[in-house]
C-alpha cells in the first residue's frame, strides 16, 4: 500500500513538470471542451494544444474550437502554443502535428467541417488555408451548450 502511495505521489509530481511533450490521452466522454464545455465525445475530431507559461495543455472536440480559442479565447497568440495536435480522423487513435496535417471538408461535431489527414487527399486544405476559413466562418452555433450563439 505504501509502494503504491509511493508510486502515485510520484506520477503526480511528473505530472506537473512543465517539460513534458507530445499530446495526452483524452478521456472521451469524460473530458470537456475547452472552448465549447461539452464533452469530447468522438476520438476521431479531437484537438490539443500545449503551451502558455505553465506549458499547459488544453483539449478540444473539434479542431474548429481550437482555431476559435487561439484567436477568441485564449490570452495566448497563435504562434504561442508549443506544440498543436489533431487527432487523425481516417483512424482515430494517432495524434498529427496540427500544423502539419492535411484537412478534408465534411462533418464535425461542431460543425466547422473540417476532419484531419496525415497526407494530401483531394480537396483537402493545408493548416492555414483551413484556419482562414474556420475564422472567417467564426464560432458556430453548435459551440455553446444547447446551441446558443456566443
């Protein structure tokens, strides 16, 4: 019982260093969006970032959300968070460099249309020319709780 003490006092402390890297496990349907508050249901949409003073990592249900939080929410500018990922929506379970990703037009779950690949398909849109269609788009509807426009 003492090990085990031992052993979680420990992952806790790792846990709080501020050079950790790469993404984290999202507890789906657990864990709520930082931008919208509902819960990151679908593995397939989901978003990270890491960064701020603390090297802080936020989570998100739709890459769209993360857009509107960077340039919304967030005291952070764009070119702040460390590292950005998206999940890979042709398997979701490997996390992209945001950045880096390739995205394909279609549903989201909060309907800002845009799914990630990990290469360039027909159609699809680089990091920034699906950031400028996410923001002149601005939040959706469906980002609020009960569907209220923010």
């Amino acid at each position: 019982m003492r090990f085990r003490f031992i052993l979680l006092a420990l992952a806790a402390l790792l846990g709080a260093c501020h050079d950790e890297k790469g993404p984290v496990p999202v507890q789906y349907g657990r864990e709520v969006c930082t931008m919208c508050g509902m819960i990151i249901s679908d593995p397939h949409y989901a978003a990270e970032i890491r960064g701020g003073p603390k090297n802080q990592i936020v989570k998100f249900d739709d890459i769209g959300d993360a857009i509107q939080w960077l340039d919304k929410k967030s005291h952070w500018s764009p070119e702040d968070p460390r590292e950005f990922w998206v999940m890979n929506s042709q398997d979701g379970v490997h996390w992209l460099d945001a950045r880096a990703a390739f995205y394909i037009p279609g549903e989201s779950p909060m309907d800002y249309g845009w799914a990630a690949v990990p290469e360039r398909a027909e159609g699809a849109a680089d990091f920034a020319a699906m950031r400028a269609k996410v923001l002149e788009r601005g939040v959706t509807s469906q980002c609020t709780p009960g569907g209220a426009h923010p």
